[in-house]
C-alpha cells in the first residue's frame, strides 16, 4: 500500500463522526450570507444521512434566506441509494441544473 494507508479511512470515518457544524444549534447562521441555490435529495430507507438530517439542513437554509429544493426519493437500498440511476432523483437534479445555468451570470471574460 503505497498511496494508501487504510488505517487512514478509520480516522477519515471518526472525524465525519464527530464533526457538528453547529455545535451552538444555530445551523443556520453558518449560512447567513451565502448566495447559492441548493438542491437537497434524501432516500427514505438511509439510514447514514437520514431524510430527517437533510430536511433539518434545508430549515436552516431557508432560515438563512437561500433558495432550496429539497425532496426525499423512494428508494429500497438504503444509504447506498445513491448510487443507483433512480429517474424521479435524475429528472430533478437534471431541471434544478437547467434553471441554474439558465440563470447564472458569467464573472469572467474568457
């Protein structure tokens, strides 16, 4: 194992772990500010990030006045979900990826 050291992923796994972006509660002051549209796609049976987790995360975006789109997708696989082609998932994200080219403003001459 020369590139990789896979004790590397066990502490990798830890800090995703313990990491709380909030850990005064207040989600949604580290987004105050912030000019993005998001899209947010939950799968009903993860278990790792739970629908519950995401749709607490799109509170706290429109708390902080971002535009958001959020859905939770059928899915029988659990976490791994997102993984498989699941077509409601697909025509969203394609659509949420329209309009924001659509609307987006180019910052640099090329």
């Amino acid at each position: 194992m020369e590139r990789f050291d896979p004790a590397s992923y066990v502490v990798i796994t830890k800090a995703m772990d313990y990491f709380d972006l909030a850990p005064d509660g207040d989600l949604a002051s580290r987004f105050k500010g912030a000019r993005t549209r998001m899209f947010l796609g939950s799968y009903e049976t993860d278990w790792l990030y739970p629908p519950e987790q995401t749709s607490e995360l799109a509170d706290a975006f429109r708390t902080a006045g971002l535009p958001v789109f959020d859905r939770c997708y059928e899915a029988t696989t659990g976490h791994d979900s997102f993984l498989l082609d699941i077509p409601a998932f697909d025509a969203d994200f394609t659509q949420f990826i329209k309009l924001a080219h659509r609307n987006a403003v180019c910052r640099f001459k090329i």
